[in-house]
C-alpha cells in the first residue's frame, strides 16, 4: 500500500501528517514515510527576493538568470 501525503512547507498540516500516520499505525499498517519537505519554497522566495530586487525591470532579471545557468 503506498500512501502519499503532501504539504506546502515544513510546518503546514504536521498535525495532519501526525493524524494520519497514528491512523496507520492504529490498523497496523506501516507508518507513513517523512521525505521532509518542498523545496521549491527555497527557489520560489529566492525568485520573489529577485523581483523585489529588479522591481520594475524584469527583463534584466530574465537575461541574468539565463547568463547565470548558461555559464
């Protein structure tokens, strides 16, 4: 049986994931598996912090990114 529960961050829905891993644990069925977390949050604050930066000048933005994985 494969059971997959996701959450948006490392502190969102842990009492869910608590939740349903005693639930499984309950029936005897083995408990569920923590592969931590999303790590797209990393990129996705980097990029806002970016934009911040950039503010109205995205195209900038855009050329250094793909100079930066391009080299």
């Amino acid at each position: 049986m494969l059971l997959v529960l996701e959450s948006d961050g490392p502190n969102v829905n842990k009492t869910v994931w608590n939740r349903v891993n005693e639930a499984m644990l309950e029936i005897d069925r083995p408990g569920l598996l923590d592969i931590g977390t999303c790590n797209l949050h990393i990129y996705y604050n980097a990029f806002v912090k970016g934009l911040d930066k950039y503010a109205n000048n995205v195209t900038n933005l855009v050329i250094d990114l793909h100079e930066w994985f391009k080299l």
